[in-house]
C-alpha cells in the first residue's frame, strides 16, 4: 500500500498529524512522519528549554535533513502544513515524492502577500539579528496568528500539546532567497489548499503558489484558519486529502 509521508510545519511537532496518522492506517496506507531537528521532545519541555539545535537550524539544512529522512520512502505521497507545506513543493523538486498536498502552505522565496494581516502574523520572523535566538510562540500569539478563527480554549489545548519554541533560521531563508522552488521540476501532482481566514498564509498567497505549478490543484476553505489541520472540524479536510491520496496512488 502506498505510504503518506507527514510533514509538519513551523512552531509544531510530528505528533500533531497522529489524528491523521490513525484515520489514514484505518484506510490501509502506511505512513511515515519526519521531526524538525530541535523539536523531538514533550512540547512543555521544550519550551522551558529551547535545544540549541535551533540556534542554527535553517532552511537548506531543514530540506536535507527530510531528503534524508525519507530516503526509504522516495515514493511517498507527501502531506504538509505551513512550512511543511514549503517543504514539500521543495521535496517534488529534488525528486522527493510521488505526489504531495500543500495545506495553507508556506510560499517559496521570492512569493509574498502585502495583506496587512499577513505582514502582522510574520513580523516576529524578520529580525535577522536575533537569527540564532529561538523564537518562542506564546499561547495569545498563536491564538491570534494561527488559531484566529478556533475557539481560544481548543487553541490553549493545542498551544499546550504541541506547540514548540522555532528557529528564526527557518523562516529567515525563505525571506532572503534561500528557499526557492523552480516550478519546472515540480512535474508531480500537487494539491494546493488555502483557507479564508488564515492570518498568515492568506488564501490569496495559497492561490498564487498553486498557480505557479502546471500539474496543481487548488482547493480553498470558507472560514478555516492557519490551525485547520488540527482545531475542531479538522475531519472532512483530512478524509478529502486522503481521499485524493487514493486517487493519485
């Protein structure tokens, strides 16, 4: 059966997409997940003690490390979320992958959104002096930035479960050019989704990057947030990703 290969996102742990894990093993696929470097660990405790591993994380070394990761599952169908989302457009043009899904997906260097929302939800990212500082993300700011539209006691219980401190490396790389995606060799099938009500990756940046690729699908959510793969009512994206999944298997 063909494996699904999760790929989470910034500021998250593998174990957020678990829900998804046990929906998809019920449908008979096999999957596989990879963890950021500097995010393996109960999320509390990391948050009491950022691992310095992100003092010096940033994109290229992220994309080898899931290139390596996932040597064993080269013809995975990918599945992420935010910059997970990035990776794996990243992933499809390295040869990485079989098809992917790019849920509210991070846009590649040199795509931006000026919505004045966006621009608010990315400014912790920017400060490039503090790049080997990890960033934390406190519960109101992940409530306001991803959770906007979720109730803010099912925010406070995700914040809680799996919300990790990040590197600024990261999100850095993708500002200053070191995140590009040449959409000639993304020749797999892509499936893009954007949501209405994400803050920090608007639904109109989520359009433009699926446009930028030949073989890509763009699907959009009324109402959802940047949370949607884990607040209440996550079920029906996940079984249409899936869904998919099967299609292109």
């Amino acid at each position: 059966m063909t494996t699904l290969a999760f790929v989470h996102g910034m500021y998250m742990t593998a174990a957020s997409w678990d829900p998804w894990i046990e929906r998809a093993r019920a449908l008979g696929f096999e999957t596989a997940t990879v963890e950021w470097p500097g995010h393996d660990g109960i999320s509390a405790d990391l948050r009491a003690n950022p691992p310095a591993a992100l003092r010096t994380l940033g994109y290229p070394q992220l994309l080898a490390h899931h290139i390596e990761q996932l040597a064993d599952n080269k013809d995975a169908i990918l599945i992420g979320h935010s910059v997970g989302g990035l990776l794996v457009q990243s992933l499809l043009a390295e040869g990485v992958g079989k098809a992917a899904v790019a849920i509210s997906p991070a846009p590649p260097s040199g795509l931006i959104s000026f919505r004045p929302e966006f621009l608010r939800a990315n400014l912790p990212h920017t400060n490039a002096a503090l790049r080997s500082k990890p960033l934390p993300m406190t519960a109101a700011r992940f409530a306001r930035t991803f959770g906007n539209a979720t109730d803010r006691t099912a925010s406070d219980a995700i914040w809680q479960e799996h919300v990790t401190p990040e590197a600024r490396g990261v999100p850095l790389d993708t500002l200053f050019g070191r995140a590009k995606v040449d959409p000639a060799k993304v020749t797999k099938p892509l499936l893009v989704y954007g949501a209405t009500k994400d803050r920090l990756i608007p639904a109109s940046l989520a359009r433009k990057i699926a446009s930028r690729y030949p073989h890509a699908e763009y699907r959009e959510l009324d109402g959802r947030d940047h949370l949607l793969c884990n607040s209440p009512g996550w079920e029906p994206l996940a079984d249409a990703v899936l869904a998919w999944a099967g299609e292109v298997a």
